[in-house]
C-alpha cells in the first residue's frame, strides 16, 4: 500500500519528536546522576576536611612527685576538662621512664579534647558557658589553635574520638591486599590461560566459564560466608586477621581477574601466534614469550581495578571478623587487624560528633585510594594499549 508525501512526511516528524524525547530524557538523567555525584561529594568535604584539623592547647606542664602517681596534678586545675584524656594518662608513664624531668617544666601544645575540637570548629558540642568563656579568652590570647591532626594519621583506633587515627587500618589494608595480590593473581591469570589458550572446547569447560561469570555477579558477602565456613572453621586460619581477610578478598577477586586477563588474551591478534607457530615454537612458547607480554598490560589494569574493588568491600570482612578494635599497628599477617572499610564502619556508630567527622574524613581518604589506583589502571592501559 503506497502512502503520500504528507503520510511520510508526519510518520518521520513522529520518529523525530520521540528520537528528542530519548535525547533529552538521556541527558537528563546523566545530568541528575553527576547532580548527585556532586552532591555526594559536596557533603563528603563538608563533613571530611574538618577531621584533618585537630584544636590543640598550649600550656604549662609542670612535672613533680605528684605528677607521677596523678597526671591532672601537672596542670592548671581549669585545664583539666579541656585537655584530652590520653595527654592527662601518659603524664605518670612518662616521669616513670624519665625520672630526671620531675621538679622541671615546659611549654608545649597539647591536644585537646574532642568538645573543645567541636566548638572551635563551629558544631555541636556540650561545654559549659564558663568552659567556652575559658576557650575563647585563650584563642584570643593565641593558647588555644586549630593545627594538622598528625594523630587521625599516626595512631590508632581509640575510644576517645580526638586520639582515633587510621594507621592501624591502613596497615592492615595493605597486609590484606598483599595476600589477596599474592593469590588471587597467579591463580586468576594461570587459570584464563588454560581456559583461553589450552582448554578444548568441552561442555567442562562451558560448565567453568559459566561458573567464572557467575561468581563475578554474586553478592560479596556470601564469599565471606565461604571463608569463615572454609578458611577460619574448616583450615583453622586465625580471625580477624589479614591472611584470613586476604584469601577471603582472593576468592571474590579471582572471578574479575580470570575475565579481564582473558578479555586480554583475546585482544591478541590470531596472526601473533600463526607467527610464531609458523617458525616452530611450541604452544607454550608461544603463550609465554609472544601472547602474555603482549596482553600483560590489559592483564594488569583488570587486576588493578579488580584489587580496588576488594579494597573498598566491608561485608566480607565483617563476616571473617575483621571489624576488631586496633589501637596498635599489626606486625604479623596473623594477628588482628582491621581494614579502612570496617573502621569506617565502626566509626559511623559511634554517638560522638566527632567521630562523624572522623568517619566522612576516613571515606575522603578511602575515596582518593580507589580513584588513584584507578586513575593509575587508566593510565597503564592507555601508554601500553596496542591496536592492531
């Protein structure tokens, strides 16, 4: 059946009015997406930058026999609900291992307590009138300043909100990502070879791939069911520690790998290995010395963003344990640790408002680990990217 110019003429506006429409509606949601995005962000350095300042007081201490059995004794008496408790408890260790400061004094800055952190940092806070009376005579007096809290990165978790530190998380981020890299990588890559380069197409085979697509798609949290039931009640892997974290994180980061090592495999033109093939080099020879250096560089940005993934996980770590309080950096991938991700955690439920702080500037630093590693898996793949 013919139609007219005019029949044609109103079917292709309607095609053109619902291809706008499609246009516009795709904007709009990329453009409420980076709306949140930026709103995310916006809120993330409102309440984050003000952790990476600590208010600290300059004062007398005065070192006597006192001093040594009370710590409050070595300062002035309005002082001692403006300091921070930890600074008032290391008075008594200190005059113990340097019995030749007692009947001397000096002038040092001191940290703070957290309520007096807060009020100068304009939040909510429960000094009493006459104590932020006290404060404010001793800003103006320049006794009282807000300074770079060395202690958010050089300590541990604590209790009290103004000593609380991420040194021990990020410590044992690191231990538990090196056990994961150590297992997850040789696995991962060793089993995409077989499957891309060795393995006959077999259903067993198929049954694999599927199996491998599948356990990439799954939630994290059951891999943290499988290592409490398989590495910590079945082979005895200590809790709460780096190895059981780290091959817990391999068993849910194997998956990525063997996908982006295989994807890179596959990226490798047909005619590389004819080449080879064709000036007698074995099978093996041509995967090691002529496919593998070619696809290392996609092979190392999918291990790359598949770590950063690992890193920034919580639940499976909650599962094996490793939400344990660490006030001390962990020297052994056996002994307790706990993660960036968990201590963040942690932190969100606690009452004070200063952890709040604490915890928005913990994403902050969490946040610039995982752009940065990925930034740096962009980058690799970009310099070493080949097209052929």
């Amino acid at each position: 059946m013919s139609h007219t110019f005019d029949e044609i003429s109103q079917q292709l506006k309607r095609r053109h009015r619902k291809s706008a429409r499609l246009k516009w509606v795709s904007m709009g949601a990329l453009g409420l997406a980076g709306l949140f995005l930026v709103l995310f962000f916006a809120d993330m350095l409102s309440k984050g930058l003000p952790a990476f300042q600590q208010a600290y007081i300059n004062t007398e201490i005065r070192y006597s026999e006192e001093a040594s059995r009370d710590g409050r004794q070595a300062f002035d008496e309005d002082l001692i609900p403006l300091i921070s408790r930890t600074v008032v408890r290391v008075i008594p260790l200190q005059l113990r291992n340097n019995p030749e400061l007692i009947g001397t004094s000096e002038q040092r800055w001191m940290l703070a307590n957290s309520e007096v952190d807060q009020y100068l940092k304009g939040h909510r806070n429960r000094l009493s009138d006459q104590e932020k009376a006290e404060i404010d005579e001793r800003v103006a007096a320049g006794q009282v300043d807000l300074r770079f809290n060395k202690t958010f990165f050089g300590s541990g978790d604590s209790k009290i909100a103004e000593n609380a530190g991420i040194l021990s998380a990020v410590v044992g981020t690191v231990m538990t990502m090196i056990v994961t890299l150590l297992i997850a990588f040789p696995i991962g890559v060793m089993t995409a070879i077989y499957l891309e380069e060795f393995a006959p197409d077999n259903r067993f085979t198929q049954a694999i791939e599927i199996n491998i697509n599948n356990l990439a798609a799954i939630p994290s949290i059951l891999f943290g069911l499988l290592g409490l039931a398989i590495f910590i009640n079945f082979f005895g892997v200590p809790r709460s520690s780096p190895l059981a974290g780290g091959m817990t994180l391999a068993l849910m980061t194997l998956p990525v790998i063997i996908i982006s090592t295989r994807t890179a495999l596959r990226s490798v033109p047909d005619s590389i290995r004819h080449a080879a093939f064709g000036v007698g080099c074995s099978r093996w020879q041509v995967v090691r010395d002529h496919v593998l250096p070619l696809a290392m560089p996609g092979i190392m940005t999918g291990s790359i963003i598949g770590l950063a993934q690992a890193m920034g996980e919580t639940a499976p770590l909650i599962i094996v344990g490793m939400v344990a309080f660490i006030p001390d950096v962990g020297a052994s991938f056996t002994n307790a640790a706990t993660v960036m991700p968990a201590q963040i955690f942690t932190w969100s439920g606690e009452p004070e408002q200063a952890f709040v702080e604490k915890t928005a500037g913990g994403i902050l630093v969490l946040l610039t680990i995982l752009i940065s590693l990925n930034a740096f898996a962009v980058v690799l793949r970009k310099k070493f990217e080949r097209r052929w």
